[in-house]
C-alpha cells in the first residue's frame, strides 16, 4: 500500500474532507484536530465501512453522505480496516500489538488503561442518580453517539452549568419499560397539557415571586442556592423583592416555599393533578410512579418531551460531578 485517497463529505458532522494519504514517505501518518471537530467522526465512517454499513449526519440528516476510501487507485475492502474507538470497551493489549514500536505500544497500553478505569469509576459515581448500574448505554441511547463524543460535544455545557437542576430525580423511576409506555399514552398526555396550561396561567399571574419565562421556580431555588453558598445574607447583603427588603436566608427560603405551595396547592391545579394522579393508579406497576411524581411535581411538565427530558437529566447528572468529570475529559484528550 502506497497511497489512500480519502473524500468524506455529510459523515457525522464531517462537512468536506479530501486528502491523500502517502504512505511511500511515510508508514505512520497523525491526524489532529480540536475535541468534537472531526478525529472521532473520522473513525466511525471508517467502522460504517468496515461493517459495511451507511454513514449519515445525525444533526443535518437532510444532507446526502458520501464516502470514497481508494487504497492505491482501488476500493478500500472492509476487511482491510481496523477502528480501535477508544472510550470503547477493548481489549488494549489485545489491540496494541498493532503497533510495531515496543515503546509506542506500551505507552498506548498505558494511557488507555488509565482512560478505561477513569472511564468507569466516572460512570460508576453515576449509579445513584441514574438508579442502574450499566449507565454508559443511556448515555449513548440518548445522545445517538459513543460515550467518547458525548464527552467532547458536551464538554463546554456541562462545565458551565453552575447549579445543576433535577438532583434529586433518579432516572430510573421515569426511564424504564413500563412507566414510558404510559406516558406516551393520548389520553394522559392531554391531562399533562391541561395542567402545564394552569401551572403556567398561576405563574404568570404570581405578582410576588414568579413571571412566566422570566423567574420561575427553579430560578428562585437556584438564586437562593447560590447566595447560601456565597454567604450573601452572612456578610450582611439584603435582597429586594417588591419593596420588602430580605435580610435573612431563612426569610428567603420561606417565600420561597410559599410561593411553590401557593402554586402546587392551587385548587384548580390540584383538580387537575388528581386527575394524572387517578391514571396513575390505575394497576400496582405505576403506583411507586404515582408516589414519586407527588412528591416532585415540578417534572410533570417535562413529561411532553421525554427525549429531551432524558437528555437535560444526564447533563445535570454530569454536572453534579463538575472535577470528576474535568479530569475524565483531560485523559481524553
């Protein structure tokens, strides 16, 4: 083998990317580029043809893929190509003896297995919020990519969620067989629409607190979070809300609270929330659902997009490990 003429276009992310590979100059070439941009994109076109398989652009699927791999003039055949994805599980050692260089080879064995135990260490911090111990597939599932890119496409977001929301929900109590067939069910779904509908009249009409869009209630759980963490009400600071002026945490922490209960306790909202939780209890599968749901009604509204609920829990999840995470990013790169 001499030369390999690559030409990728519309490939995970991959817009354009033609080059000649010659081999006559050198047997080792090294492709580099940012985190998210392109290495990782790279090496699943290559599996898909490995594994005879169609490529395709998971963000813009209106574009059409195109792939042309020549090995000397000729098509590149699947059994000519080897992908090591590493955020996979491998056997390293199994996979290094590719490399010819004693010293390359043991120094790739041991970056790998440092990257492979941080990897699960990482995941296993995860087993609580996410309730199952093989967390790693709903990470993937969700997302539609390894957990490799997930890392590096989400890297910036993660870092810079300050107070992670949903702590206390476990995703297996929403996310599994049962409970989601339910609420993709019609006729719940329309009882969910009629209580986002009043949950959203009550808040927008809160002339204390809340306003629709602007300050709900997880802004005001998160300002009062961040001003205990940060002292605020130690060092002697006051807050203002509609000219009553807060000197104390405690004082913060109530209004707070009423202006939930206020809201949650509302009779026509409670009308409505029977009525979810009448459907609720309507076989023993879905009572412990029923029970988790009554105690953490803020999620009902996110029941009308469950992909993207799913997708907002493990984000939070991550960032609820912000110098764990950091460091499983840093062996990454």
């Amino acid at each position: 083998m001499d030369k390999v003429d690559i030409c990728i276009k519309n490939c995970y992310g991959i817009k354009e990317f033609i080059h000649t590979f010659d081999f006559e100059k050198s047997k080792t070439h090294l492709v580099y580029a940012p985190n998210g941009a392109f290495k990782t994109s790279l090496a699943k076109t290559f599996e898909d043809i490995a594994n005879n398989e169609k490529s395709e652009d998971k963000i813009f699927t209106e574009r059409i893929p195109h792939r042309d791999i020549k090995v000397d003039g000729r098509d590149i055949l699947s059994d000519e190509i080897f992908v090591i994805q590493r955020m996979k599980s491998v056997d390293f050692k199994e996979a290094s003896t590719i490399l010819v260089n004693e010293k390359l080879k043991a120094e790739y064995d041991s970056n790998n297995s440092n990257l492979n135990d941080s990897k699960k260490k990482f995941l296993k911090l995860l087993q609580p919020n996410f309730g199952l111990k093989e967390n790693q597939i709903e990470i993937s599932n969700s997302f539609s990519v390894d957990f490799n890119t997930f890392i590096e496409t989400k890297e910036n977001e993660i870092v810079n969620i300050e107070s992670p929301i949903y702590s206390n929900i476990v995703y297996s109590e929403i996310f599994n067989d049962k409970v989601l067939k339910f609420l993709k069910d019609k006729d719940f779904n329309i009882k969910i629409r009629e209580y986002i509908d009043i949950f959203d009249k009550l808040v927008n009409e809160s002339n204390t607190l809340f306003m629709k869009g602007t300050f709900n209630h997880y802004n005001a759980d998160t300002v009062t979070k961040s001003l205990k963490d940060n002292n605020f009400f130690k060092a002697k600071h006051k807050v203002k809300i509609n000219n009553t002026e807060i000197s104390e945490l405690d004082e913060l922490e109530k209004l707070v609270k009423q202006e939930k209960e206020k809201i949650l306790n509302n009779p026509e909202l409670s009308t409505k929330f029977n009525e979810i939780d009448k459907a609720l209890n309507s076989n023993i599968e879905l009572r412990n659902f029923r029970n988790y749901v009554d105690n953490n009604r803020d999620i009902i509204k996110e029941f009308l997009d469950l992909p993207n609920f799913r997708k907002k829990l493990i984000v939070n999840y991550f960032a609820l490990k912000t110098t764990d995470f950091k460091a499983l990013v840093e062996l990454n790169k």
